[in-house]
C-alpha cells in the first residue's frame, strides 16, 4: 500500500514525457516555418518576423479563437473516430468515405422524412446524429464484415470504400437527389433542408451572449462534438468494452488468453469508428451549407487520422491535437492574406509535425519502456 | 535524454543566431507586405477561381481589370509579384483558393472581415459562398461574375456581372465558318451547365449562319470534359485527348470554353497541325508573347480568341463603387455593344483574319443593330437553324 503514492508521481513524471515528442516535433517545425518563411519573402527578417507575430495574433483576436474552435470541431470528432480504432488495433482509414456517407444518409432523413414544425427541432437534431451514425456505420460495416470472417486487411477495404463513398455520393447528389433550379446555383448540390433542421448558431441561441462575432461557423453540432468526446473518453477509461479494446490493442496475445474475443472486439471497434465517423461533416452540411453535396471540404478523415495519432488516442489528446490543427489552419489564412505565403505551407508544417513527432515518441517510447524496466527491477530489489 | 535537450536548444540558438546575423545585410530592400503610406479611399478584393493568376485565361482576364483600375484611377495591388502602383486611392487585393476550391467562402469571409468595401468573386462556382458571406456582412458590397440568382433571392448588396457570351462565340463560329476547309469543326466545353452552353450555341449558330455545309448533322462535333468543377477547367490532359478524338474525326478547327484545360487543345493543334480557338483571354497574343518556345509554336495554330471582357466588367464595377461610393445590387450585362464580348484581332493573326474581317464586322454591326439575334440555348439553337434552312 505504501507504493502508491509513489506510482502517482511516476505516473505524472511519464505523462510529462510524453509530452515531449510533441513539443519538440512543434518546435522543430516552428523552426522550419521560420525558414520557409524566410525563403518565400526572399531573405527578409522584418518579414519573418512579422509572419510570427501574425501567428501569435492569431491566438489573441476573439474572431480567430472562433474560427480556430470551428475548424477544430470536426478534425476531432474525426481524430476520435480514427482512434477508437487505432486503439483496437485496426487501421480503419475509411473515415473519408464514412463521413460522406453518414452526411449523405442524414441528408436524406432531413429532405424528405424530418418533422417540419420548428418545435421538433431538437428531435430532428437527434434523428440526423442517428441517421449519421447509422451511414457510417454502414459503409464501415463491409469492410467490418471481411476482417472479422476472412481476414481481409482493413487498410485495403476502407481506402477503396473510400473511392465508392465518393462516387455513390456524386451519384446521388447529381441523380434522384439533385436540387439543382435552372437559373439559379450551378454547383451540383441536394434540395436546401427545411429550416426544422438546419443547425442553429450558437450565437443566436445565446441571444448575443457569446464571445465570437455572429459570422463564426459555430452550431449546434459544437454541443455534439463535446457530448461525443466525452462520451467516448467515459467508454474508453470506464467501461469493460473499452478495457478490452486497450487490451487488444497493446498486446492480442494476451488479450486473447484472458478471454477477450478478438474478432468481436475488433468487429465492434470499426462500426463504432464508423458510426462517429459519419458525424465528422455536420457542422458544414447542416450549419455551414443547409445543403449535401459532393463538393464539401474533402480530406477531414485523413487528417483525423492525423489528429489521433498526434493526440495519442486519447479523447483528450485528440482535442488539443485538433484545436494545434485548427490554430495552423486559421494561422495560415491570416498569413495568406497578410502576406501572400501560399496556405499549402501550412500543410507542410503539419506533414512536419507529424513526421517529427512520430520520430520522436518512437525514441521517447524507448526511453520510458527502458526507465520502466528499471523500476521494476529496482522495485523488485526494495522487496 | 537531457543531452537530447541540449542538443537541440543549442541547435536551434546557433541557427536563429546565424540566421540574424546573415539576415541583417538583407532588411529594408524589401517592402513589407504589411506597411502601406496613406488610407487608401476604396478597398476592392478579389477572389479568383481555380487556376489562379497566370492561367492564361479568365482569371488573367480579371486580374487585368485591376491593373486597368490600378492605372485609370489611381490605385495599387497590395501583394503583387508586378508590384502594379499607381498611387494610394485605391487599395486591391486577390486571393485564390486552393486546390479543389472548397475554402472559397473564406476567403471571401477573410476579405469582408478585413474591412473591404467591395469584394469580388470570379466565377459562377462563388454562386452560394457569395450570397452566404453577403448576409453576414450586410454592408460590403459584393459582386459576382457569370453567375446570378432569382429576383426573390437576390440580396441587397450583391451586383451580378454577366455577359453575353453567345455574342462572342457567333463571331468566331463565323471566322470558323469561313476558314474551314474540311467543313468539320469541333466545340469542346469545360461542363455541361447552362452557361457553357450559351458559349457552344452562339459558336455553332455562327458557323451555320456563314457556311451552309455546317447546317449538317454530324459537321459540328461538342465534347465537355467533366461533369465535376474540381475537374472540368484544369484538366489539359483531358482536354488534349477530346481535342485529338475530335481532330481525327476530321475536325480542323476547334473552339474551347474550358479556362485551363483549354491548353490540352491548343497541344493538341500544334501535335495534328490544325486550328484552335482561345477562349475568355486574347489567347493567341499571350501564347505568342511567351519566353516559352512551345508556347510560341502553339500559338501559331490558334486562328484567334472568343474575348470575354472581364477585365472590363472588373473595371466598370469598381469605377462606379469609386465614383459613387456603392454600386445598386442589380444585373449589369456585358455584350458585343457594351464591348464586353468580342474576337481577337492582333499583329499574330493579321494576315488570317484580314482576308474575312470585312465580313465578321459586318456581322457584329448586324449583332449590335439587333438585325441578328444570337440564339443562347438549344431550343433558340433549333428556331435559327429553321430559320437559316439547310
């Protein structure tokens, strides 16, 4: 009994290590961009250095917070989904295509099945995160189905419902979806939702008490977000489902002698991946838009891969991994139009940062398995 | 792991350090994006489409209308490469979106918030962002180019500039009329919508009008590249292959209104030795004016260019906001009268065209009197194809 307090300072001595590989894949990167910089503006260090202060005033003008939540929100929701997986131990990359689909198969509820009085708003919300969740669970459950009878590798089955998820989307927009009016929009879209529907601003349900201006991307979908991540950060740390996911992921071996079923976990992994990973697109398809169409931003599901890996799996983590990507994001806007750096650098820096970090927690990694080893030997000398 | 540290953080001192000292001779010969003398009277920004400056194309032909503003009324471009200056009245500035161009509304947001007045969108494709960012800022005032919405939807601070594109393409079916020689001529369009329609109807009606061999069925051949925007206007490969097909088929002349995919068609002429028509831009002139020896080489197969004036209709919009302080949200459109359509004629395609200017202007004169009413859609197509005979 008189260990424990030791263990919780080790505890918080590991989580500061961990820590490390992030901080310095940022640095380094921060390194970089001061480079990048330099080269775009042809070798001017008042430039460079007014590029920084752009970045730092990024962080402190109330609009940019806005829009940094804003750009976060879905990159989590899509870290999370990426992650339920990845903790299980399967490479479920198919995040893409499921969002397109879990959008599209709400979009369909909310055309032609929602409830059309304005005072059921709050069931129709309810009925499209469902309905969301249902569509990526779906085009998940195929690639589930394979893994779990043949052994099909996922990475291969979810990039190429990747590609079908696309199509089938495009198809449907342009086909028996198509609300395209002559004369009017040309970009290929759906029928606009009923009112009933659409995601209210954040804004307008605070009557004016909210921080950001009223032109911010902030909805309703906001609240899902957050009842989702905790949610999932409960089922992960609290509940024997996802103990026996951690299980599986770290060590199958042993998962298995202690009487998980591997398949079924596995199974129940991908359609839960799946099923968040439809909610990825919300805040844009039903706030932003008011309509579904192919032509919305591509490319969330990959980075939420990014965002999770960053974030370590962990719902906290991939929090402050998506918020790190909403803040390049909005930074690189303002560096953009302040002073014309192409936004591409900012993808850059984030390949960088990942590129940076995983190097560095795979060294981190060993450090601490060795420190660990250590303990225990010595723990094993104190008895 | 400590040493790790120190590794770095020395790393990075030495690095910054170096980068300062070596970086010193270099400051002050740069002008600062950041720093302008003077508040400027009138802040106009731009969002091109997909392709940006430099396609040669529609976005240049906007991005000429700035320089026009620039120099007609005194202004500069903030962030240029060609640093365009001509004093301190009017401030522009352009922004292109990246690749697949879904971040258009916020760029269009970006300018908005950034306090200026009047904020353009080059292409139909800024359709929604358009009258989505012009709610939430009800006092800039916007416009939009090819594009429009229905009177009942139409905010109350978005002017829609709008051309008569038909016009343009009569006359250059007409100079396709008369020089073919195999009587087979072909039409390729970026996607099949409305607007490129307008393009593909006037071409058609001017060959037919000038050459009855033209009137046959099968003598015009259309192709469109793609029915996906992400696709259909920076796709040259894909417009190379159409353009081929179409030349093999014994087409020799082709017209395009696909913005970039276009160059696939004019590689195309130069490979089969054919002809090619511009489109939006004096494609010709630009080609031929070019430090690149292909380009020159190609431009030698294009007989001439549909003109789009958007330069003109970027110019006249931004004139009247500068004289007048606002502009009414209306529909301003631009034809052959209005001089926002029209054929290029430059010291390349001289001697070509000389031979049949008298009878194209005379057609434009008959356009303009309104003796000719250039059909726009396929069913106008069909009632002047009736009429003509065969």
């Amino acid at each position: 009994m008189n260990k424990l307090p030791k263990k919780k300072t080790n505890n918080f001595k590991y989580f500061l290590l961990s820590l490390v590989a992030p901080v310095v894949g940022i640095v380094i990167s921060a390194l970089l961009l001061f480079f990048l910089i330099l080269l775009i503006r042809k070798g001017s260090i008042s430039d460079t250095l007014y590029a920084f202060r752009v970045m730092g005033k990024t962080l402190t003008s109330t609009k940019d917070l806005g829009y940094i939540i804003a750009r976060a929100e879905p990159l989590a929701i899509s870290g999370i989904a990426a992650a339920i997986a990845f903790r299980a131990g399967v490479f479920n990359i198919g995040t893409e295509g499921q969002y397109y689909i879990g959008g599209l198969v709400a979009s369909i509820y909310a055309i032609y099945f929602s409830i059309k009085s304005p005072a059921f708003h709050w069931l129709n919300v309810i009925f499209v995160v469902l309905f969301a969740m249902l569509g990526g669970a779906l085009w998940a459950l195929i690639p589930a189905i394979l893994k779990m009878k043949k052994g099909v590798h996922e990475v291969i089955t979810t990039i190429m419902m990747n590609q079908i998820a696309y199509t089938t989307a495009k198809y449907f927009v342009n086909g028996p979806l198509s609300g395209v009016k002559v004369g009017e929009s040309l970009e290929p879209k759906t029928l606009d939702f009923p009112p009933s529907v659409t995601f209210h601003k954040l804004y307008d349900i605070f009557h004016g008490h909210f921080p950001f201006p009223k032109y911010i991307p902030l909805y309703e979908s906001l609240f899902i977000a957050a009842i989702l991540i905790f949610i999932v950060y409960i089922i992960i740390f609290y509940t024997n489902w996802g103990f026996e996911i951690e299980m599986l992921g770290t060590n199958p071996n042993a998962a298995k002698y202690s009487g998980v079923p591997p398949r079924l976990v596995v199974f129940n992994a991908m359609l839960w991946s799946g099923a968040i990973a439809g909610l990825i697109n919300l805040q844009e398809i039903f706030g932003i838009k008011g309509y579904y169409t192919h032509h919305m931003t591509s490319g969330l599901g990959f980075d939420g891969i990014a965002v999770a890996l960053i974030g370590y799996n962990n719902p906290i983590g991939v929090v402050l991994a998506a918020l790190l990507f909403g803040f390049l994001r909005t930074a690189g806007y303002n560096l953009q139009f302040e002073l014309g750096i192409p936004n591409s650098t900012m993808d850059l820096i984030t390949g960088f940062i990942i590129i940076v970090m995983v190097i560095a927690s795979v060294a981190m990694n060993r450090y601490i398995s060795k420190l660990r080893r250590k303990e225990v030997l010595s723990g094993a000398g104190d008895r | 792991m400590k040493k790790v540290f120190t590794i770095i953080t020395v790393l990075a001192l030495v690095l910054t350090l170096g980068l300062v000292g070596c970086g010193q001779s270099q400051t002050g010969n740069q002008n600062s994006g950041s720093q302008t003398s003077g508040e400027p009277k009138l802040k106009v920004g731009v969002v091109f489409d997909i392709g940006g400056r430099g396609d040669k194309s529609f976005n240049d032909s906007a991005y000429r209308g700035l320089v026009k503003a620039a120099k007609e009324l005194g202004g500069y471009i903030k962030d240029d490469p060609d640093n365009v200056n001509y004093g301190t009245n009017i401030e522009m500035k352009y922004m292109e979106p990246k690749q697949g161009g879904s971040d258009r509304e916020q760029l269009l947001r970006k300018l908005a918030e950034n306090g200026y007045d009047l904020v353009i969108g080059v292409g139909f494709a800024f359709t929604d962002a358009i009258k989505n960012v012009a709610n939430d800022f009800p006092d800039v005032h916007f416009a939009i180019i090819d594009s429009c919405y229905s009177p009942d939807d139409h905010p109350a601070n978005v002017t829609c500039l709008l051309f008569k594109e038909q016009e343009g393409s009569f006359l250059v079916g007409a100079i396709a009329g008369y020089k073919t020689e195999t009587n087979k001529i072909g039409f390729i369009g970026g996607m099949d919508i409305p607007l490129i329609r307008k393009f593909m109807v006037g071409y058609e009606a001017g060959a037919m009008y000038v050459n009855p061999e033209l009137r046959k069925d099968g003598a015009i051949m259309t192709a469109f590249v793609s029915d996906d925007p992400g696709q259909a206007w920076n796709n040259p490969p894909k417009g190379k292959e159409i353009a081929i097909s179409q030349y093999d088929q014994g087409a020799d002349i082709i017209y395009h209104a696909a913005g970039g995919t276009g160059m696939g068609l004019f590689e195309a002429a130069l490979e089969k030795d054919k002809w090619a028509i511009g489109v939006d831009s004096d494609q010709g002139l630009i080609l031929a004016t070019s430090d690149q020896e292909k380009d020159r080489e190609m431009a030698k197969h294009i007989i001439t260019s549909m003109l789009k004036r958007v330069d003109t209709a970027v110019y006249t919009i931004i004139k009247e906001m500068y004289d007048n302080g606002k502009v009414e949200a209306k529909v301003m459109e631009f034809g052959l009268k209005e001089n926002g359509v029209g054929y290029a004629y430059n010291d390349y395609n001289k001697e070509l065209l000389d031979p049949i200017k008298p009878q194209v202007d005379e057609l434009k004169q008959k356009i303009i009197n309104g003796e000719i009413t250039v059909p726009a859609t396929d069913d106008e197509l069909q009632q002047f194809k009736a009429k003509l005979g065969q």
